[in-house]
C-alpha cells in the first residue's frame, strides 16, 4: 500500500531490540544475606516493547511485534506472544535472549536486568531490513527499551529516519545516549517520554516541576525542538506535556497499586492508539495516563484492569498552563 492511499488509522508496530524472559516474584518480604523461597511466580515474554504491545492486544489494536530474540530465551518469547495471539516478527539472533527479574515484596519491588549478550552487525542489518519492510504495512511505530550490546547509540535515530522517509509516525521511549541521538538528529520522534530523573539527565539541570515557568523554558529548549509531543512522567504524581506550543499538567487518581512495572508502557500504549486515530492531544493524554493507571492495578505487567477504564479516565484531570 502505498503512503497516499493509507486512510485512517494503520497496524501499530512495535519494536523491542532488548526483548527478554520476565519473572516475577511475588512476596511478603524479601531477606538480603538469606534465603527466599517464593510461590508466587510468573513469567513471561518482557522488554518495554513487548508490555506496549500486549496492551494494545488487550483493546483489540492492529499491533505486530518486532525484534530481536535468540536461543531458548528466544523460542519461549515468541511462543508466548503467539499463545497471546499476537503477531509477531522476530529476526533470529545467535546470542541469548536475556532474563528480567522483578521482586515484588510488600509494598517495595526490586528489579535485577540482564543487558544481555553481544549482537552481531550482520545480524543487525538483517533486522533494518525485516523492519523496513514491516514499515510497508504501519502506519504508528513504537520504538521502546534499551539496545543489546553491539548496536551503536545511534541506531534508533536510524529507525527512526528509516521510518520518517516512509511518513511513518514514531514515538520513541529510550533514555541516555540512545535518546540523546533522536534528539540531535534531522529526523525526529513524533514523541517521546523521559521520566523525572531521564529529563534532568538530558538537560544537565535539576528540575522542580511546581515551578512552571522554569519547566516550560527547558522543555522550549533547542534539544526538544522538532519533537510534536514531550511526556514527562511523574509516577503517581501524573506528567506535565508539552504538544508543539501549548503545555499540560496531568493529575491521575491515587491507588493502591499492584505493581506499577509497565505502567510507562502503558501510557505510550494508550497514546499511541489515540494518536494512530487521529485523537486529538488531550484525548489521547487521557487515554494514555488512564492506562498507566489500570496496569499498576493488574499484577502483570502490560495487562490493564479494564473493567475500571470509565472510572479511571473520569478522574484523570488535564489543564494548560
């Protein structure tokens, strides 16, 4: 199909460089210096990507995941996002797919992240090529999670510019290096959403998000310049957004949170799926930080509590300052 004749919203397709086998552990406590025993465990395929993804599927989204996966690792991703009913298209990669532990204990959870093993170049350019193609039937691209060790910062600026040469929109959720090559590039993500601590990172400034004017001024900054849309996460305390000119503040409703993993993903999720309708800025805000919301009250990562949606979205407040 070609870019003229696309009409209305296309397949969301996502891409998981990083993708990985999750568990999770679910206990009361956890001991250091000692031994835990665990009942409650889970485990599935993981990567920031791949929790998109299995958002999307949940609200019936054209989705299609890509990748990289290899090894038993490997096998056991795609095997679960086909028992998902997900489509997926992943290249084979001779390296290990790595493992992602997640340790819920009480109210606290520790995280332990693999980087995973080195990836060949060759390798590297069988994927460009897989993606390009998969391009052909997108119309929304979610470029999502850290990159395994043998691609260069700069590769997902080269998705990027890949999929802007195709009129492709492309939302990117990296940080460090690989966020601050998109963001030096000619060719820019439609979005993108460092948290708190990844924005100060990227400014060399430390941030206080109650004064207003001093947010607008950093996020009005030349390195955000081209960008459509800026998605600062707050956590629990919501997001502040800036859509070309106009800024947002974004209150969402306190919960008892299950497990907030996945959450971040959730929110792109929702936003990709409301800016791939045409949606306007405040709606697809909505949507995307009522999803944060329903994934910390599910236990597994990227799964949303839907049956709460109305009530979520009705108390998730958005006002320009």
């Amino acid at each position: 199909m070609s870019d003229d004749e696309r009409g209305g919203p296309g397949m969301i397709l996502t891409v998981t460089m990083n993708a990985s086998v999750d568990i999770t552990y679910v206990m009361d406590e956890l001991k250091t210096d000692g031994t835990n025993r665990v009942a409650n465990v889970t485990k599935t395929a993981g990567g920031k990507g791949l929790n998109v993804t299995r958002v999307l599927k949940q609200v019936h989204a054209d989705v299609t995941a890509a990748g990289l996966a290899g090894g038993c690792n490997g096998q056991f991703i795609q095997r679960e996002l086909k028992r998902q009913g997900i489509p997926c298209e992943f290249c084979e990669i001779t390296a290990e797919s790595r493992n992602n532990i997640s340790i819920i204990h009480g109210k606290h959870c520790t995280e332990i992240l693999e980087r995973g093993e080195k990836v060949q170049k060759e390798e590297l350019q069988r994927f460009c090529k897989q993606y390009e193609r998969l391009l052909d039937d997108a119309g929304t691209v979610v470029l999502s999670g850290s990159l395994p060790q043998g691609a260069t910062s700069d590769f997902y600026a080269g998705l990027v510019q890949t999929a802007l040469q195709k009129n492709r929109k492309v939302i990117l959720d990296t940080s460090g290096d690989c966020l601050r090559e998109s963001l030096h590039s000619v060719y820019k993500p439609f979005l993108i959403k460092p948290n708190e601590k990844e924005l100060e990172e990227l400014t060399g400034q430390k941030l206080y998000f109650q004064d207003e004017a001093a947010i607008k001024n950093v996020l009005s900054s030349e390195l955000f310049q081209g960008i459509e849309c800026v998605v600062v996460s707050l956590g629990a305390s919501g997001a502040v957004v800036k859509q070309r000119d106009t800024f947002y503040r974004v209150s969402v409703p306190q919960i008892d949170a299950v497990n907030p993993i996945g959450s971040g993903d959730s929110v792109i999720a929702g936003m990709a799926l409301s800016f791939d309708h045409g949606e306007a800025v405040e709606d697809a805000i909505k949507r995307g930080m009522a999803f944060g919301v329903l994934n910390a009250l599910e236990a597994a990562p990227g799964k949303l509590k839907l049956e709460c949606y109305e009530d979520v979205i009705s108390k998730v407040e958005v006002e320009r300052f």
